[in-house]
C-alpha cells in the first residue's frame, strides 16, 4: 500500500515535543495538580505513539501499554476503588474487542488489513481513559482529522485520494484520545 504521509519533515519530533510542553502547560492551567501530572504523561505517550505510527506505520507497544497503565493508575487517583477499576478495564475491553471486530469483518469483506493490531490495542487502551461518549469523541476528531489531512494533501498534489492509500491512524487517535479526556476532564 502507498503510504500518503510519506516525504513528510522529521521535524514532526520538534512539533511532538512542542505539542506535549503545550499540552502539559493547558493541563497545569485549567487541571488540579493530579490530573495535570496524568494528562502530561497520557500527552506525551499519545505525542510518542503519534510520531512513530507516521513515521513507521507501527504502533509501539510499549506507549501503548504505558497509556493503559497511566490510564488505569488516573482513575484510581492513588486510591483503590474496585468498582471504578472494573469500569475501565470494562470500557477497554469493549472498545478493544469492537475494534477487533471492526478488523476481523474488514479483513473477512476485503481481504486486506484495514486495521492494524496496534490501532485496535490504542483504542483499548484510551478507554481505560475515557467515558463511552467521550470514546466516540475521540474517535469522531480522529476520523474528521485523517479524513481533512487525506483531502488537503489530495487538494494540494491536485491528484485524487488513492482508495489503496494506507492511512496511520494511530497518528491521529492518539493526540485525539488525549483531547477527548482533556474536554472530559475539564468540564467536571
């Protein structure tokens, strides 16, 4: 598959870098000190993801695991509460298995990954995040985004979209998965 977001600059590490001290800075100003500290990390796992699903079309397992992990320790805020543990591992494992679902009915259709693991795993992984409205916000920002991206670049090349074109969506779910638990976070 052609990959539409090749030949794009490697300052896209120097623009993570930015987006994550911005997006510490917003959380340290709007958030008490918890969530601050939270969303810096969940920031910087969703910016590092982000980065290497452009840059290799893969999606490292051990951010992802780590945005799991930071995800789970948020909702317990250093405190045990059994209940609201279950609700998000619950949540990631429902949006996970959807995915999973999403992929396994794509692939069966078409014969062809239109899904990778990784995005199915970044999912799962953001629930542990995120209430179920708040799962299809991030996932409304990061279909409307790589849909607006696909359409400039196409606009911009004057050619038409490839319908083969592989699209990493990690890119785009990650840094929506953040917003999405900043909007929850801050309207509380």
């Amino acid at each position: 598959m052609k990959h539409p977001f090749s030949g794009l600059p490697r300052a896209s590490i120097v623009a993570a870098a930015v987006a994550c001290a911005c997006a510490g800075a917003a959380a340290v100003v709007v958030l008490d000190a918890t969530d601050a500290a939270f969303g810096t990390l969940l920031a910087a796992a969703a910016l590092i993801i982000a980065a290497v699903d452009l840059d290799r079309f893969e999606i490292p397992d051990a951010a992802t695991f780590a945005m799991f992990a930071l995800g789970v320790a948020w909702t317990q805020a250093w405190r045990l509460d059994v209940e609201t543990l279950m609700q998000a591992l619950l949540r990631s494992l429902v949006v996970a298995g959807a995915l999973l679902a999403v992929r396994t009915g794509y692939r069966a259709l078409r014969k062809v990954d239109g899904l990778g693991l990784g995005d199915v795993k970044l999912a799962g992984a953001g629930a542990a995040w995120l209430s179920y409205p708040h799962i299809a916000f991030a996932f409304a920002i990061a279909v409307g985004a790589a849909i607006a991206v696909l359409v400039g670049r196409s606009i911009a090349a004057k050619e038409p979209i490839d319908a083969q074109a592989a699209v990493p969506f990690g890119t785009f779910l990650a840094p929506a998965i953040w917003l999405a638990w900043f909007a929850q976070v801050s309207a509380t």
